[in-house]
C-alpha cells in the first residue's frame, strides 16, 4: 500500500460501525483539509489527498487480526469493540485480547477500545487501554479529541514527563523553532514514545515518520544530540517541500530561510520567472546534478514573484494605459508610474516580506514577452538594485516600492514598444510581472558584489582555434553582470576549452584586453534618496582599488614587468590582472565543467540551444567552494532555418561585402538602402553622436517602412561607447543586416555577449563580422567591405558621421548558415 496509513475499526454490529465509520472519516478529511491549505502546490495537495489514511472495517477477532498482519507496516491505529465474534460465537473480552495482543508486538501503536458496557472501562484501564462509551452522547467530541492528541492530528503539544503542557507546534516550520526551546525532559519524553514520528506521520510524511521511528532514544548519551538531529531531519524535510515549487505567498506561513520561490497574485509569472520556475522544478526532479558538484551549491536566487494580475490591476485603477496613445519620453512615463498609487494590500504584504528578508534586493521585469521562444525581449526592460539594509522598515518599503513602479513603467518605454513593431505583437497586450530577488553576492567592505558573474550559450555563433560552434561560449567578469550584458570588457572562452582564451594569446593582449572595472553594489554610506535613474544604484570600481577583497585576490594574476611574464598568482609584486587564471587554467572551483552540464541540462529540456545567466560566490572553505547562481535561462533563437543556401565563385565576381563570420541563413533581396559610418571621419570619442544621427536616419526609414544595410566599426549596441556605438533597439528598428567591422580604430570583441546582441538574433537580423585587420589573409577568401563603390553612390543624406545612400534595386544577401559564411552582392 504504498505508505498509506490503516485505520482498522472491528465492530459487528451495523448500528454502531455506520455511526463511528462517519466520525472517523470526517475526522479523517478534517485532518487532510487542514493539511491542503497549507500545502504549497497542486501537485502535493493532490498526493496529500491520496495518501490520507485508509478505514478499514472487520466484523470479527480473526477478520481483525488479519488486517492487522496484512497491514502491520502501515498501521495508525486500530479501534475495537470489547465483544467480538470468535470461531463463530460472541466472546465477552474479546476486543481486550485483541489490542492487547497488538500492544505486545507494537507498543506503541495507538489503540483504543469501545463498549457500551461502563464495567469495560474498568476492564480497559487493566490492561493500559484507552477507553470510549459508545453509547456516549458526546461521543464524537471524544473521538475529536482522541485524534488531536494520540494520532497526531492536532498541534504537537510538548509536555513534561508528567504530563503538563509546555508548548504547542501547529507545523514544521513552528515545530523545528520549538525543538531549539523547549526543556531536554521533554524532548526525551516524546522520543521515547514516538510521538515524533506519530505527528509527522499524520502529515502524510512517511519516509521522514519511518526514519524517526527508528531512532532509539537510549543511543543518544546527551540529550542535546537528539535534539540536533530531530532539528536536522525536519529543516531537511522543510528544504525539500519548498525546492522546486512556486508557491502563493502568506505572511503567517512564510519562512524566508526555506522558502525559495513563492509568488503574489494569480496571474502569470512572466516569462524571465517562468524560465526559473522550470529550472528549479527540473533540479529538484534531478537531484544528481547537485550530487555530481558536491562542494559546489546550485540554486536559484531567493525569488518573490509579484504576477501580471497585479501589474494589471495597478495600470487599471490609475488609468495608466492612456499613456501608450501619447507622445511621451522614458522619463515623462516613469514619473506617471511614480505618482501612481500603489495597492495598500500589496504595500503590507511587501511590509511583512521585508521583515524576514534584510539581503540586497534585484527588482527584475518578467514580462508576458519576455524570454519567449522566438522573440525573447531581452534586456528591454529595468532592473534596479537595493541595499535593503537601512534600519528603519519604511525607508526600505518605500525604495521596493519605488523600483516595482519602475520596473512596471518600463513596460511602456519607447524601446520595447519599437521592438514590439519589428514583431507580430500588439504591445498594448504586453503585461509585467516583477522579480524580487537576493542578489547574489557577498558583502566586500561597503560593497555587495559576487565574484563572478556571466553569460553562458550552449551554441557558439563564432567559434576559434579546434572550437566548435556546439561546443558554446562563455562571457564572464568580475562583480556584477552589468559589465557583460553591456557589451564591455570581459574574458571570453569556451566551457570545454577553458584554456584556449583568444583575447590573451601573448602578453600584450592580456594587458590590452583584460578587466579593469566591475560593478558593485554600495551597502553603506549609500545616498538617502537612490539613484534609480543611474546605473541601477551601481557604482563602477576599478579592480585595483579592491586588491585587498577575496575575489579580486583570487582571480588575479600579477604582471612582472622586469621578465615580461604574467605569474598567475597575486602575491607577487606587480601590475594585477584580472586572468580568472584559477578558475580557467588550473580549475579550482570546477565552474567550466558545471556551466558545461547546465548548458546541456537546459538544452535538453527546452529542445533547443539556451543561453544562461548567472553569478559566483567564491569561498576559501573546503568544504563549499562555491555557490552558483541560475540567474536566467532562455532559449536561443539560432535561427537556422532548413533551407540550404550555396555561394558560388561566381557570387564573388560582382559583391561588395564578404564575411567568414556571418550569423544567420537564407537568402534576402529586400534592402535598397545602406547606412554606414565613413571610416575617416570615426572617431571613438563621437559614438554617442553618432548613435543620435543613426536614430534620425532609422525614424525616416521606418516611417518608410524600408529596412536596410547597417556598417560600422566595433560593437553594435554595447554600453561602452568606447568599445563600439551604443545604439539602441529603437535606433536601428528597420534594420534588416548589420556589418560590424574590426580594423586600426577600433579593435573590440564581438558583441554576442550582450541583451542587445540576443534580440538582433533572435528577430533574425542577419549579422556579419568583418576583420579588416586580416582582410586577405583568412580563409579561402579574404573578408572585405568595398568602400570605394559605397562610396562612389549618390547619397541620400549625408552628415560629419554618417553616410545614407539608396540603389536603384535590391542587393543580394546570402547566407550559408553551415559555413557562417556570407556574401553580399551588387544589384
């Protein structure tokens, strides 16, 4: 029977066993309702329900005795009347013999007796037998309260050896406080008449019932030590109920040291909280993922989900949905959000929510859109970060308060809302659940900030040396993951070729290329009034102005100048590099091979290349190296379509573009019009200017309706003006190609790292690499860009940046996504 409890009541007459088998069974429903409402899940309320125990009725000593050897391993109890039929004839103590010969083999099974004969009782009370008159008037108050205090169906009642009542434990949570409390003679009391493992039992946790049933008191020299291991087995049972499931959020139950994902609303998660939603469901469904990494904690971040029913409601009652027909900048929208009045049910439960929860907060969106299959909208909406460790509570509710308008008001930003009209959505259906959840990190002086944080892809769109492109790559920095969602400086490599780095071939590349700032969050001496509007409440740091922090220290090398060398150590003298030399040349915390499992784990169940995000805490402590954080996951669009696309020699003879480095597949006679950067007049000082000038050329090409050919040097779309033009999605939303070029200006990384790469190739967007630096020189083709024949077109416009300039019929673009090669051609 599968560890469902047995109840057996031996009674031989109708009248009676069809007036207790109802008092028993509503006792019994009683029991598990209480149960359900507690329950954190559909699924479990479901197995709840199944596994209630099971009434089982004999009419004679031997039908009774039978059930009992059938079903000895799954007794709860056994109720029977004193004069039972034996071989056929009534025997006058009959139903004594029988429990009593139970309590022999079992002592400390609950039993009880029923007669209606008051001489029994007496007769019961020889033979250290529970006694009920059946003919009792109050009769299902007495079995009421025999369930509530012999079978474990009430609270846990502590009470001394003599019987006096202590303390009370309504559940697991309140039970695991009381055991730190209440006296050694209590404790040893109750565990030698397993009464533990009874009132666990009565909650349908059998293997955790059995496992405290087999606990002996007596080997236990110290009390102290049984406590310790009552605690330990119950704080276990706790974790595991909570892993994996999303459950509602009640102020009365919630315990923020268990309880990983629980949500406000009824609405939908959004898709960013979806996706972890499922991961954290498939670990706990996988537990030899965290078995194969055992120094190593996998986890998601403590979540709070506030749902679209909420986002929903609060845009409903302020009318704020008018603002989608109105001309309004970023700004004018989130001062709307911010004057808006919040919901006074919502601002107690985040009151009582912050009560418990004193760790720095990430206001994340997860919207309807967000993460979805084919076009993810990715990083288009805010996240803001707080301390969340002022003393006073309401200074602390207002900053949440505030981030959640934010995030909300993103939703209506000009740039989701142009994304939205490159798609198939109506973006006036978009809705917003928000994320609240620990940032994961550890406190460094007045910062907060975790040791590494990354994006990792199981498909790699431009792989190197023996790399293959199923092989994936990683994009990993120090601090927060601001650095490498925006595009700037930070290591690069594949999870299974962490070795093999190609921005640090020779020395001179490693101090070229290597980190030299990161993103923290300020823990203290932080503002009164936050900065919501810059950096999220971020501060940028320079790595050498935290050599004295563990991080810093333990992924730093040292250069030594004298022999022209990098010692991959920081105690030596010398210029520090950040190399992540331990993790990458010598492994010691083994994050290659568990961003190499996670990658596939997530492929496999979502069918499809993934990309990750996630984040590092390092420690010194043997025993827990590290504790890695699933911050995201979302599927690659890679988009590969079927369709077999060949270049012939004969495509070259009439191109002005070829790249050996394409991302995309297919074949495109669209665009008419080409929008580039005139490599003379490029500077790296004038990228935001010139991001300006793309966007007013972008507004008139949209209200065209005309995609077209973009070309530039560096990265597309980066948040280092430096490293590239930091475009936005709304700047380039008729784009149709982009040609992200490398040459003596700017010599900068790709950009596949970041949000604004992801979107581009997740709608499609054929993206083309050009490295004019080795034009001629790699491949059976030399890459190139013909700049004399763009620049010998009439243009169209033309400013000190920017060159737009239109052909009298489309060019052809073709793309061998087998190859990642690509060339365009001359109409």
């Amino acid at each position: 029977m599968a560890n469902v409890r047995v109840v057996i009541l031996v009674e031989d007459s109708p009248d009676y066993y069809s007036q207790l088998l109802p008092i028993l069974y509503k006792e019994i429903v009683n029991q598990v309702q209480a149960l359900i409402e507690v329950g954190l899940t559909e699924a479990q309320r479901a197995l709840t329900l199944r596994v209630r125990p099971k009434i089982l009725l004999a009419k004679t000593y031997e039908e009774g005795w039978a059930l009992y050897e059938k079903y000895k391993n799954h007794m709860l109890c056994m109720f029977s009347d004193t004069r039972l039929p034996v071989g056929g004839e009534l025997k006058a103590a009959a139903g004594i013999d029988l429990l009593s010969h139970l309590k022999t083999e079992q002592p400390d099974l609950r039993t009880l007796l029923l007669s209606t004969e008051d001489a029994n009782k007496e007769k019961a009370k020889e033979n250290d037998l529970l006694f009920i008159a059946k003919n009792s008037p109050i009769i299902s108050k007495q079995l009421h309260n025999y369930c509530l205090e012999h079978l474990g169906f009430g609270d846990f009642i502590f009470r001394m050896p003599s019987g006096v009542e202590i303390d009370r434990a309504k559940n697991f949570l309140t039970l695991e406080a009381k055991l730190r409390e209440v006296p050694k003679q209590s404790i040893a009391y109750h565990a030698e008449r397993h009464d533990f493992s009874r009132w666990v039992m009565a909650r349908s946790e059998i293997s955790l019932a059995m496992r405290l049933r087999s606990i002996n008191r007596f080997d236990f020299e110290n009390v102290d030590d049984l406590r310790e291991v009552l605690i330990r087995y119950i704080n276990k049972l706790r974790r595991y109920r909570n892993k994996g499931v999303v459950c509602q959020y009640d102020k009365g139950t919630f315990d923020h040291e268990i309880r990983r994902f629980v949500k406000i609303g009824t609405g939908s998660l959004g898709g960013k909280a979806r996706g972890l939603a499922f991961m954290s469901d498939l670990f706990r469904q996988n537990p030899e993922l965290q078995k194969k990494h055992p120094t190593i904690n996998i986890n998601i971040p403590k979540t709070l989900v506030i749902s679209t029913a909420v986002f929903e409601a609060f845009v409903s009652k302020n009318n704020l949905r008018s603002l989608l027909s109105k001309r309004l900048d970023d700004v004018e929208i989130s001062q709307h959000f911010l004057n808006s009045r919040f919901p006074e049910a919502l601002v107690n439960t985040l009151m009582s929510y912050l009560k418990q929860v004193k760790h720095p907060l990430s206001i994340r969106s997860s919207s309807r859109m967000e993460d979805a299959h084919f076009q993810p909208y990715a990083g288009l909406y805010r996240t803001y970060m707080i301390p969340n460790n002022d003393p006073d509570l309401s200074t602390r509710l207002t900053q949440l308060v505030t981030a959640i308008k934010l995030v909300f008001a993103s939703t209506y930003f000009e740039e989701p809302k142009a994304f939205s009209l490159s798609t198939s959505n109506q973006h006036s259906k978009e809705s917003m659940a928000v994320i609240i959840q620990e940032v994961a990190g550890s406190q460094h002086g007045d910062y907060f900030y975790p040791a590494i944080s990354g994006v990792a892809q199981s498909y790699n769109y431009y792989p190197f040396s023996q790399m293959k492109a199923e092989d994936g790559i990683v994009h990993m920095a120090l601090g927060l993951g601001k650095t490498v969602v925006g595009g700037e400086k930070c290591i690069r490599f594949s999870p299974r070729h962490p070795k093999n780095i190609p921005d640090f071939s020779i020395i001179d590349d490693m101090l070229e290329n290597a980190q030299r700032s990161f993103y923290a969050l300020k823990v203290k001496n932080y503002p009164d009034q936050l900065h919501f509007r810059v950096h999220s409440n971020l501060e940028k740091r320079e790595v050498n102005e935290a050599g004295d922090e563990f991080p810093v220290r333990t992924l730093c090398s040292t250069y030594v100048p004298q022999e022209n060398r990098i010692r991959d150590t920081f105690e030596a003298k010398g210029p520090k590099i950040l190399t992540h030399a331990r993790i990458l040349k010598y492994n010691m915390f083994n994050i290659p091979q568990v961003l190499i499992d996670l990658l596939e784990f997530g492929q496999k169940a979502f069918g499809c290349p993934v990309e990750i995000e996630f984040s590092v805490n390092l420690y010194p402590d043997s025993d827990r190296n590290a504790d890695f954080h699933l911050l995201q996951i979302r599927a690659m669009h890679a988009n590969e379509e079927h369709k077999t696309v060949q270049i012939h020699e004969w495509d070259f003879e009439n191109a002005f573009c070829y790249s050996s480095k394409a991302l995309g597949n297919g074949i495109s006679k669209e665009m008419v019009d080409i929008v580039y950067i005139k490599p003379d007049a490029f500077q790296t000082d004038i990228t935001r200017e010139i991001a300006g000038e793309i966007n007013k050329i972008n507004r008139q090409l949209e209200a065209e309706n005309r995609s077209y050919l973009l070309a530039g040097p560096g990265r597309w779309g980066g948040s280092d003006r430096w490293l590239g033009i930091p475009v936005k999605w709304r700047d380039i939303s008729k784009v149709g190609a982009i040609v992200e070029l490398r040459n003596e200006k700017l010599n900068a990384d790709h950009s596949q790292g970041s949000h604004f790469f992801h979107n581009i190739t997740s709608l499609g967007i054929h993206y083309l690499m050009i490295d004019e630096l080795f034009a001629g020189k790699s491949g059976e083709k030399g890459e190139f860009f013909d700049w004399e024949w763009v620049d010998s077109l009439p243009a169209v416009s033309e400013t000190e940046f920017i060159r737009h300039v239109k052909l009298e019929k489309p060019m052809t673009l073709k793309i061998d996504g087998r190859q990642s090669r690509c060339v365009i051609i001359k109409p």
